[in-house]
C-alpha cells in the first residue's frame, strides 16, 4: 500500500476524576471518554527519499519532531528500521490545545497507517503500548468509542456506546496547557468528584438524560478560575436547552448535549452572537472502535 487517507477523531470527556499523583507528575484519573465526528484529515504517501515530510493547513504547528503526527512516524521507523521515507499531509479541523485530544488522534492515525503500509503486523494492543510514551490519550485515540480510562489515561475498558445525541462544541479563542491545569490542580482540594460510576450506569441502561446528570469535570474548577468565559458558554447552552453542558479534558473546549439538532444549531448561533466563542461546531457522537 502506497497511499491511506485516515480520519482522526476528536473527543469529549463525559467524566474526568482525578484520583491521586504519581512521582514523575502524572496523574492517576477515571474518565469516561467519548468519541465524537469532528476530524483532522490525514493522507500518509510513501516516498523513495527516506524521512518524514510534514505538512499542515496550520501555519503555527510544528512540522518536525515536536508534531505528534510526525513523532508517531518516527517511532516505528526507527523501531523497524524503514528505509523508505513518508509524507503526511495533515488536515486540522480540531481546535488545538482545546481538551479534545487532537494531537493525540493524529499521533494514533499515524501510528495505524504505520502499521497497514508497511505490513508491521502490530496487533491495537501493541500498537496502543507504543502510543502511551506519546501521550496518555494516545491508546484512546487509537480505540475510539465510549470507553473507561484509568492509569494515567492508558487502561482502556470498553463501555456500551453513549446513546444517539447531537454535541454542540464551542471553543473560546483561548489556549490551554494541559500540564499547568494537571499541575493547578495539586493546589486545590477537590470538594466534589464526579459520579464515574453513575455515568457508567447511564450508558449500561441507554438512558442519555441520566448520563448528562451525571456528567463531570475536576479539572473545569481549575481552567475557569482563569477563563470564566467557559461557565458563561456553559449557561448559555443550558438556557438554550442543552440536557447538560461541561468542559471537555483540561479544556476549553465547552461541549453540551440535546437531543434537538435546532436548539443545538441555535445555542451556537447566540454563542457566537455574544462574542463567547468562535469556533462552534454540531455534530455527534461517534461509537465505531477502529479494528
Ligand atoms: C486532560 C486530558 C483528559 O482526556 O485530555 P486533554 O485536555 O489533554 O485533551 C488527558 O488526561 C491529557 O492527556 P494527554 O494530553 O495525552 O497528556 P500528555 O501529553 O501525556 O501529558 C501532558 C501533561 O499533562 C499532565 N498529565 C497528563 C495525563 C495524566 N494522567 N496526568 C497528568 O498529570 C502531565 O503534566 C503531562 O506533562
Ligand atoms: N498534530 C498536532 N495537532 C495539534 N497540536 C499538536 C500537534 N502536534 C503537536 N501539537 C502541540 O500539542 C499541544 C496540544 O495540542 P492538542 O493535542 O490539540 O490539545 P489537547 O492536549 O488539549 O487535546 C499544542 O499546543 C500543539 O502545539
């Protein structure tokens, strides 16, 4: 196989606790992670040159080895020794640095197209315990689907899909560091932990109302003491008829859920009418795990 043209999917959190630190700093958490159908677009070309090429429709990311994209490549090219060179062409539409794991997503396409064009024979597993030094939501990405997260992110179950819904996304023109929100965190005590297990019980009966109840974030306290736009785009979506609304990973990324697709399209149109967020996005969730 000489050309792939992958999807790379972003995703929400519908539950993130943080249950202790770990001595390198990492954190251990329980999430309920979710798949939903905003993609990058990757095309990955074998090349006589040998190397790796990186282009992308964003001129402020990094197009060497400080792309996960093209750290994915460079991983199994040295591991396996691959003479031949590759050029990805890399497509963003996922908001960067917004809790939706677009890096992540990318770095696991990569390292799926890896393995099918140059017949590795890594089977997901192995393929997941090279995506963890990559980044924690890595193995995720490389699984998809509405799954339990524990570890630092890297223990995968899987769960029954989250019901039929539309997911309005809105990302406020702020950037967000994952590892100072990890790191905020450790000065805050965490009054309420979000109910993992309701939300898991929610999706066992198919009953979306009650997984919306129980939706939660620890980490949304520490990102909205800094950008309280993320509380004002959460009120708004609830006013306009969201069943629950939340901030996705280290944010700040707020995404709500309807069952309406109007009330969700009109919930993005006063978004972006108050100035609260740019970028507004409707679509849904996605419940096919790659193979
Ligand atoms: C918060 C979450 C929730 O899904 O997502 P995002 O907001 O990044 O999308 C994840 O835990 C992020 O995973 P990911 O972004 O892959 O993490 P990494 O690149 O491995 O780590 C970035 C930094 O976050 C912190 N980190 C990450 C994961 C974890 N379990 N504990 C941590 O403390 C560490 O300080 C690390 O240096
Ligand atoms: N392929 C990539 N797509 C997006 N960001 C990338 C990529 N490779 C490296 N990065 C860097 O990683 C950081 C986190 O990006 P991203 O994965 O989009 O966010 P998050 O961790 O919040 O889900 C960005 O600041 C960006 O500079």
């Amino acid at each position: 196989m000489d050309k792939l043209e992958l999807k790379a999917l972003g995703k929400i959190n519908l539950g993130l606790d943080v249950l202790g630190k770990r001595e390198n700093g990492y954190h251990d958490v329980r999430m309920v992670m979710q798949t939903v159908y905003l993609y990058d677009q990757i095309w990955m070309v074998k090349t006589k040159e040998p190397g790796i090429r990186l282009s992308t429709n964003l001129f402020y990311l990094p197009v060497n080895e400080n792309n996960l994209a093209y750290r994915a490549a460079e991983l199994l090219m040295k591991e396996f020794g691959i003479q031949e060179g590759i050029k990805i062409i890399l497509d963003k539409h996922i908001p960067v640095a917004a809790g939706m794991a677009g890096g992540s997503s990318n770095a696991a396409a990569v390292l799926f197209g890896m393995n099918r064009m140059f017949s590795l024979g890594l089977s997901q597993k192995e393929l997941m315990e090279r995506g963890v030094s990559l980044g924690a939501d890595v193995p995720y990405c490389i699984m998809r689907g509405t799954v339990l997260a524990e570890g630092i992110g890297e223990k995968l179950t899987p769960l029954p899909p989250m019901p039929r819904c539309f997911v309005l996304l809105a990302k406020p023109s702020i950037s967000v560091s994952t590892k100072m929100v990890y790191e905020k965190l450790d000065s805050h005590e965490i009054a309420k932990h979000p109910d993992i297990d309701g939300i898991i019980e929610g999706l066992k009966g198919r009953d979306l109302l009650s997984v919306a109840a129980c939706m939660g974030n620890v980490l949304e306290k520490v990102t909205v003491e800094a950008y309280p736009v993320i509380n004002e785009i959460k009120e708004v979506m609830k006013k306009q008829g969201a069943l629950n609304a939340m901030m996705s990973g280290s944010g700040p990324t707020v995404f709500g859920l309807f069952d309406d697709k109007k009330k969700a399209k009109k919930a993005a149109f006063k978004i972006r009418e108050m100035q609260l967020a740019r970028q507004t996005y409707v679509t849904g969730v996605h419940n096919t795990r790659r193979r």
